[in-house]
C-alpha cells in the first residue's frame, strides 16, 4: 500500500505507519524492544522516580503491539502515570487503565498548568512535530509543565534508519527523500511528518535556559548508538 506524500493514510496514523515500515517484522521488534528497554533503564537511572513521583508521558501510541508504550508497560507506579496522546487513547485507556489519558492537539500547549508534573517524557516525537520553531516549542513545553524533562529521539548518525529499517540512505537527507518520495515510504520524507536529529542539531536548538545533559543511549553497533536521551531539570527525584 502506498503511504500518501504528505500524511498517513487514512486508516492509519503515524504509529501504524512506522511499525509498518521500520518494525515490521520479529527480528526488527526484538530490536527495538531491547532499545527501549536500554531507554527505558535510563530514565529510571537519571530519573530516580519514587512512588510519588507524577510523570507525563507526550506522545503515547494509539497503535498497542509489543514495541509501544514501553514507559506503560514497564513503570512501576502506572498510577502516577499521565498519558497524552493525539489519539482517542481508546487502546491505551484499555490496555493501561491505572494510568490518566487526556487527549492533546499537535503544535498546541499542552493541556496542564505549570509545573504539574514531577517528570515530562517523550520518545521518538520530537523528529515528528515538524521545524525547527515546532521542535523548540515541543520542548519548550515539557520545560513549562514538568520540573524535570527526559527526551529521547533516535540519533540520525545510527546506519540504519529507525522509521524505514533502511542503511545509510539517510546519511543523505536530501538523497533519503528524492529517491523514497514517490515509493510506499514517501510519508517518511516530508520534513514536516520527520525530521532527521543528531546530538548537536539537539544542543544547537535548546532553548532552555540551561544546557541539558545528552546522552547516547539505545542499541550500539560499533561506535554507533541508536538513539539520543536528553535530561533537563531537576532531574535528581527524592
């Protein structure tokens, strides 16, 4: 099936899209199900979340299988866990019902007041929200609702593509979309559905006031890590 050049099918949104594309067999699932987990071990490292610990979770996804919503699926206290999605969250409310689900809008504040959590989290959103402003104010919002924030986006200079499963293609933006835009992966090389992000681009683009901590984390292939965890804030949960 062909994807549209400029969104997701309409029986499909971006979810099913990339596990179409990027996860669509065991051994890519396996894959990224060990990334996760290595993420997800982070976070909880950097975190140090205790039980009264409040953690957003931005972006969760509509489409559940094995590699989805692994914070959901791992976190001990899902009860303390805030689920926000673009989605109807009619899976993820089934699927975790001790956790909250509230509906946001993309590129629009977010809706929490200040500071109402103790943690903000996305994984492998901020290549989605669109340019370079999107991407500054997604973050921007993490800062405003949470006293700490950990993001993790897959790291650009990993050889293979995380949304396609493709090799060093992407090593070539400009290549990456040329020769993909008119084939079933197209949606994957509009700018504004995936951005590709490297460590520094990351640093470059802060806008917070203070430099995060960036780490390379996920799966290695030689020097390579798969993906990229950002930590700001008062990460240091009592």
């Amino acid at each position: 099936m062909a994807a549209d050049q400029d969104r997701a099918p309409r029986d499909e949104n971006i979810d099913s899209v990339f596990y179409r594309d990027g996860a669509s067999n065991s051994f890519a699932m396996r894959l990224l199900k060990t990334a996760r987990r290595n993420m997800f071990n982070l976070f909880i490292e950097q975190m140090r979340p205790s039980p009264q610990t409040t953690v957003l979770d931005i972006g969760v996804s509509d489409d559940e299988n094995e590699g989805a919503n692994f914070l959901e699926k791992s976190y001990p206290w899902p009860e303390k866990v805030t689920c926000a999605g673009i989605g109807t969250g009619e899976q993820v409310k089934a699927r975790y019902p001790s956790a909250t689900f509230r509906q946001i809008i993309p590129n629009e504040p977010l809706p929490f007041a200040d500071k109402s959590f103790d943690i903000a989290t996305s994984n492998a959103v901020l290549e989605h929200v669109g340019g370079v402003q999107e991407r500054r104010q997604f973050i921007l919002e993490h800062l405003r609702v949470a006293r700490s924030v950990f993001i993790t986006v897959p790291n650009r200079w990993f050889p293979v593509e995380h949304h396609t499963g493709l090799p060093l293609l992407h090593y070539s933006p400009s290549a990456f979309r040329a020769l993909l835009g008119k084939s079933s992966m197209g949606y994957w090389t509009k700018p504004e559905n995936m951005d590709f992000l490297s460590r520094d681009l990351i640093g470059r683009e802060w806008p917070g006031a203070k430099a995060p901590r960036i780490w390379m984390t996920g799966i290695k292939l030689g020097p390579f890590s798969s993906n990229i965890a950002i930590v700001a804030g008062d990460h240091a949960q009592t």
